[in-house]
C-alpha cells in the first residue's frame, strides 16, 4: 500500500498539514534504519585514529559533509568552520576513508612547512596536473618520477624557477621587461581615450595584465596575441578551475599554444625563465602538446593574482580619497629624470622603498583577498610539533583565510581594510613592528611551495598600480560620490586572490 502523502495548503497565510502520522510499517521500519545508520556514521566520524590525533570537528553530514560544503560554499565552507573554532590550532574534518587536518595557526603552519620530508605537495602534483591540464599518461608518469627527490621533472623545474625568480639579475630583467610592457599598454589606452570611458574595471585591469603577461613571458609571437580570443578562454578556464580541480568537467585543449611551441616561437621571442621551462620539459621527455598544456599553468600562475590583487589595490587606493592623496604624495620620490634626455620614469628600485604606503596596501589587499590552502600529503604518520599525531594518507591544509581573520593576530580590525597595520608608524601597526608571526602573512604560501614568483610580483604589481594611479582618475559610473568596494566572491574554490561578488564599472 503507498504510503499517505503529507499535503500542505496554504489559504490567507494559515497553513493545514495532513501528517503522515500514523506511518506505516514500511516507512517506519525505513526511517528507524537510517536513523541507526545515521547515528552510527556521526559517532564513527568521531572515533580519533589516534589518542593525539586533532580534535575532531563533526559533520553534520558524516564523511561526506566537508565534501559537499566545499562543492557547494567553496573555500568559505571550511574558512567559516575554523572560525568557529578559533580555540582549536589544528582540527579534523573526517572524509571517506581519510582525513583533512585542518591549521590555523601561524606557528603549526610553521611546523607543516619545515616538515617538508613527511608533508609534501609534490606527490598530489601528477594527479591534479592531469585533471586541469589534461596532459597525456606519458607526461603523468614524468611527473610522477623521482618525487621529491633531486633530478625529478618537479624538482628540476622548481629550483629553475627559484633561481631565476629569486633577486638578481634575470628577476630585475624581467621585472623591467613586466612594467615596460604594462606602461606601454596605459599610455597607448590613455593617448586614445578622447572622453571619459566606463569600463568594469576588474575586466579592464585584466585584459592588460593578461595581454602584457603573455608578451613579455612568451613574446611577440604568443599564443594570445595571434589568437586573441583566447583571452576570454583563458578566463573561462580560470573561473572553471574549481570544477575542473574536482573532476566536473573534462581538460581543455590547449592548440594554440602547441602551434607556439610547435613552431619555435619560444626560442626566438620568449623571456629566458620560458626557454629555460620548455628546455626542462623537453629533456625529462615530455612532447610538445604536454608542454603547451603545462605552460598554461606557468602563464596562468603569471596572471590570475597578478591582475585581481592590481584590480583591488586601485580599487581600494580610487575609494579613499584620503589614501590616494597619500599615494600620489610618495610616488615623485620613485621617478627619476634621465640627465641626458629629461626623459622622466618610474624607478623599480626605488618603488617599494619610497612608497610605503602603496606597499602598504599591496599587502593589506592580499591579506584580505587571499583565503588560499596550503595542501600537503601525509608521506607518513607524523607527529607534527611534537604534539599532533597526523595519519599517513591524510591531506593537511593551512587555512590562509582563517589565519588572515584572526583577530588574535592582526588586532580587533582584523575584518577592516587598514593598511596602516602594514606602515611602521601606522596605527594598528601589529604587523610592521614584527609582532605578527611571519608564518601568519599566507598570500604566498610557505616553506618549499612558497610562491616562486613573489618578488617578481611585488615589483610588477606596485609598479602597475604607480602607473596608473599617476595616469587616471577614477569616477563611479553613476556618480556617485564615494567609489564602493563590493565583498569578496568567497563561494569558489579559493585557486587565487577572490574577485568581488559584484562588478565595479567606473569611469576613467
Ligand atoms: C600577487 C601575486 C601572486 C600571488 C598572491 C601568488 C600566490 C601564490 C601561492 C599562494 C602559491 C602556492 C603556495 C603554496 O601552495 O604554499 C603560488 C605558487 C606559485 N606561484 Fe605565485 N603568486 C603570485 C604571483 C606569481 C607570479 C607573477 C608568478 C610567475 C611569474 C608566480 C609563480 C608561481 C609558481 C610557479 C608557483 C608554483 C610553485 C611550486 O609549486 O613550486 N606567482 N603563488
């Protein structure tokens, strides 16, 4: 016999429920099985592996809750978890036949990242390589020999992108080669701009980031000058990385810039740090359609924070007459007049010195847009700090967002944008007077996957937003008095510096 169905109606707001009291047997049989099932599952999730293992935070959802939480809230499912437990430095989220450890807290950070032998990210490298890039099984086993160790295909690119990207010579030339090709590009936009034009603006900041990048990295001859509609494509991949990390929609192609390679672009045009990458991937054995897929991730970690850290800075920078005031105040100590010809220029050198409150706000933008996890695998069990007990097997992530609003760390305005923690004289200024842990800044990560590309940002990103604060002024579109600055897109997988939730179109 089917079961009775409740029915609800609704008339004049008062409601009327037909209850499926009483069950029948079959249902009520149903319903006190998974019942049993359900309590059993939430006790299990609890059981610790280990008498030291972190404490264990339940799901509501056993195993699979943490799961669908990040399907479902992105980074802010986990974020808002340890928010809610600031007491506990480390944690446990129970996944099916795993664990994710969970830190928030800049010394344990610390410890995850030293613990480089035990906990590492190389070894989840192949698989998420092949699930975003979509390279072939040939190029997967490359990438899977000789894992952290000396002469591997990883380790072999990695210390080339640490020297090159590290301060000397080849990072100050490519630092040059970044903020010319930038400058270029604002100065031809603002030459041709005859009356005040409405852009939105993240998309505005982007496209020259994206376009710039691509030349001064690969050249005249790149795959996005000679095909630009794949800038579009470059960013519909970005905002499908979340999906393409979880499996959901299958790799892209990556054709144009196979053709790059194919025709040797790269060893006429590009910068040295690319020829040096396809001179690696080629020697470790991978063909020419693995290395254009693998470039991709090169190019993409180039670009994406690049351009939404710039984005928020001008932003924040156009929103407080106040700090653009105090920015276009510091910029003339960093121009320098060339004796011979008066040709005036921004000076790289002397940029992050002479201007600190526009460092001020680079940091405070990615400390309050950047929640990225710093992933690692348990190689084996470990007892990290001598305290916690973590099971081989296991993922750990060092929740950057949660370290990043911790009012125990960066004061009781954690929430607020203030640059001036950043400032020496500044008046929350925890941070620059070296009361702040230095595992607690996470916008580039840490220990051995710390962002190779970091000084090189610093110098791209400052000298980016110096340009071109000195060259617009900004309006909102609808004149409104004061420039908004919308919150932050959280609900994504949080794979760079967050975007805001709605546009920003204003008026240069
Ligand atoms: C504001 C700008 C940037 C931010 C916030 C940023 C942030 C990061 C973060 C969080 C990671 C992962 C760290 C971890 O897992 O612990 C990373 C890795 C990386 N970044 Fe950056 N990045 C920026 C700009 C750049 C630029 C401009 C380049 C290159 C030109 C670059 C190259 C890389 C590379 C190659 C890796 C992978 C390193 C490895 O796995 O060994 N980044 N970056």
């Amino acid at each position: 016999m089917a079961a009775p169905r409740a029915l609800v109606q609704l008339t004049n707001l008062s409601l009327s429920f037909h209850s499926l009291w009483p069950p029948t047997p079959g249902l009520a049989t149903a319903v006190a099985v998974l019942s049993a099932v359900y309590l059993l599952l939430y006790r299990l999730q609890a059981v610790k592996n280990h008498p030291n293992e972190p404490p264990i935070v339940p799901s509501w959802f056993p195993f699979v809750g943490p799961l669908l939480g990040m399907v479902g809230e992105g980074g802010r499912h986990v974020k808002s978890i340890g928010l809610r437990n600031r007491d506990k430095p480390i944690f446990t989220l129970p996944v099916p036949r795993s664990r994710i450890y969970v830190v928030t807290d800049p010394a344990l950070a610390a410890a995850v990242q030293r613990a480089s032998k035990a906990l590492s990210f190389t070894p989840l490298v192949p698989d998420l390589t092949a699930r975003v890039l979509g390279i072939d099984s040939h190029a997967v086993e490359v990438l899977r020999q000789n894992i952290d160790e000396p002469h591997g295909f990883l380790a072999d690119m990695h210390d080339m992108l640490y020297t090159y990207l590290g301060p000397g010579e080849p990072l100050n030339a490519l630092s040059l080669g970044a903020a010319r090709e930038l400058g270029r590009q604002i100065t031809a936009h603002a030459a041709q701009l005859k009356a005040p034009e409405t852009v939105n603006l993240l998309a505005w900041v982007q496209h020259f980031v994206t376009t710039g990048t691509a030349q001064y990295l690969y050249g005249p001859e790149n795959p996005l000058a000679k095909h630009p509609e794949l800038e579009q494509a470059f960013w519909d991949f970005d905002h499908g990385l979340g999906r393409l990390l979880l499996g959901i929609v299958p790799a892209l192609t990556a054709r144009a810039p196979y053709q790059y390679l194919s025709a040797g672009h790269h060893e006429t045009g590009a910068s040295t740090i690319v020829q040096r990458r396809v001179e690696i991937a080629h020697q470790h054995g991978l063909s020419n359609a693995a290395t254009a897929r693998s470039e991709l991730s090169f190019l993409f970690a180039g670009i994406v924070n690049t351009a939404t850290t710039t984005f928020w800075a001008v932003l924040q920078v156009f929103a407080r007459p106040e700090l653009l005031a105090a920015v276009r105040a510091e910029l003339p100590a960093a121009v320098v007049e060339d004796p011979a010809t008066g040709e005036r220029r921004l000076s790289m050198d002397l940029l992050k010195g002479a201007c600190p409150t526009l460092h001020a706000v680079f940091r405070e933008c990615l400390r309050v847009g950047s929640d990225n996890y710093s992933t690692r695998l348990v190689k084996s069990d470990t007892m990290l700090a001598g305290q916690w007990h973590l099971k081989a097997g296991s993922i750990v992530q060092i929740a950057g967002g949660v370290i990043h609003a911790d009012e125990g760390i960066w004061g009781a305005n954690a929430d607020a944008f203030d640059p001036t923690r950043f400032l020496k004289d500044g008046e929350s200024n925890k941070a620059s007077e070296g009361k702040v842990h230095p595992a607690a800044f996470r916008a580039f990560g840490g220990g051995k996957t710390l962002c190779p590309g970091r000084h090189f940002a610093t110098h791209e990103i400052l000298a980016f937003v110096a340009v071109i604060v000195l060259t617009f002024d900004l309006e909102t579109a609808d004149g409104a008095m004061r420039i908004p600055v919308p919150p932050q897109e959280d609900r994504v997988l949080p794979v760079h510096v967050l975007e805001p939730r709605t546009d920003v179109l204003s008026q240069k």
